[in-house]
C-alpha cells in the first residue's frame, strides 16, 4: 500500500513538472496541473506531502464559480457535493436586480488549490449531469410518448444522480482511509472564516418530482459511474 501511495506521489510531481516547463504547449501544461491537482483531491495529498520549494498560498479564498445568473435548482446540490469532497464550503449568494429578479452565485471558500479543482470538477459534473439526463429522457419520451410529467421525471432522474454522486465521494473516502489511513479535512482557517465572515441562512426551494423510484434509480446508477479522472494510477 505504501509503495502505491510512493507512486501516486510520483505521478504527481512529475504532472506538476510537465505543467511548470514553460517551453511546452500552454494547453498541454495547464492540463497536467490540472490532472495533479485531481489526483491530489482523489488520493487526500496536500501540497506539504510533495513539496519542492514552491510556495502554496495559504490564504482562504471566497470565490463566486458561477457568477450571478438565474441557476438551475440543483446546481447549489451538486455545488455541496462536490465542496464537501474537496475541502472547501459551498454557500449560495444572492442579489436582486430590479424590482422582482433575484438572481443566484455558488461560491467556495476554500484554499486556491481546493477551488480551482473543486470548480473544474464542478463544471464538468453539470456537463455530465445535463447529458446522461437528456439522454434518459429522450429514450423515456419514445417509449412513454403520451406522458405529460417529463420536468418531474428529469427532476427525479437528477435527485438520484446528485444522491449516487454523493455515495461515490463517500466509498472513495472510505477507500482511501482504508489503504492509506488519509481523512481529507477541511482547513480550520476555512470554518474560521465562515463563522465570521458570512451570515448564512438556510433556505429550500419546492420542485416537482416524479413518485416514480426507477428514475431515481437510473439516476443514482449513473451518479455513482461518474469518472473524476481520466485514467489512473496502477
């Protein structure tokens, strides 16, 4: 296990090498830093476990990622998830534009290292979630073609993805305790900042949702394949 871990240390100092060899393609480069920093959210390694001299800011970062927009109702969802999984808080802002027109932000607080994978990963689970919930639905209004409740069936199809997301974090964090005794924790300085930074409220919204579990099902199944990086270390 301890040779597993040394390798998946390696990995990552190599990436990390290809992504700051400024003589190499920018795309290329930014890629590698990337693909680093996702192992490090997979395997729990921290920057001080592979330091080599660089200098890792330390401040506590509180990053809008989306920006202020009209959001789907389970972005926040998926932003708790994903948060929670790369040691960083996820909250929703709100400002009013005009009389009526409310419109939302998903923002971290986190380390910029935490963020800047949270965020990416963030992004590409929603590409993930749109697509496998089109697709569901397109093959469902074939063969239910007089069915008037499609939003309802999304709806559940993305509950479950969002719940079988969440089972995934959660086995690969059981996993890496296992193997390796790694817990990933939040930074203190994080909560720290939350308590006395930000005066937060709880709030829910009401969507329609089918009663039908097999969409919540299908859903979930997916949620659980999702894929955080592409390959990965033997």
């Amino acid at each position: 296990m301890e040779n597993k871990r040394e390798r998946v240390l390696e990995k990552i100092k190599k990436l990390f090498a290809l992504g700051n060899d400024m003589r190499g393609n920018e795309t290329e480069s930014q890629s590698a830093i990337l693909k680093a920093q996702k192992f490090m959210a997979e395997y729990g390694i921290c920057h001080t476990d592979i330091q080599d001299g660089t200098n890792y800011s330390n401040e506590v970062l509180d990053n809008s990622i989306t920006g202020y927009k009209n959001l789907e109702w389970w972005h926040g969802n998926l932003g708790q998830v994903i948060s929670e999984n790369f040691k960083c808080f996820c909250y929703i802002n709100t400002r009013r534009m005009g009389y009526r027109q409310i419109l939302k932000s998903i923002n971290f607080v986190g380390l910029y290292e935490d963020i800047k994978v949270a965020k990416e990963v963030f992004y590409y689970a929603i590409m993930m979630i749109e697509y496998h919930s089109e697709v569901y639905l397109r093959n469902y209004r074939i063969e239910n073609p007089n069915r008037k409740d499609y939003k309802a069936i999304e709806n559940k199809f993305i509950q479950g993805y969002l719940s079988g997301l969440k089972k995934k974090f959660e086995e690969q964090k059981e996993q890496n305790k296992k193997e390796w005794g790694l817990i990933l924790v939040r930074d203190k300085s994080i909560d720290e900042y939350v308590k006395k930074e930000l005066n937060l409220c709880s709030a829910s919204s009401k969507i329609k949702s089918s009663r039908d579990m097999e969409h919540f099902n299908n859903g979930f199944t997916q949620g659980k394949n999702f894929n955080m990086i592409d390959g990965y270390v033997e």
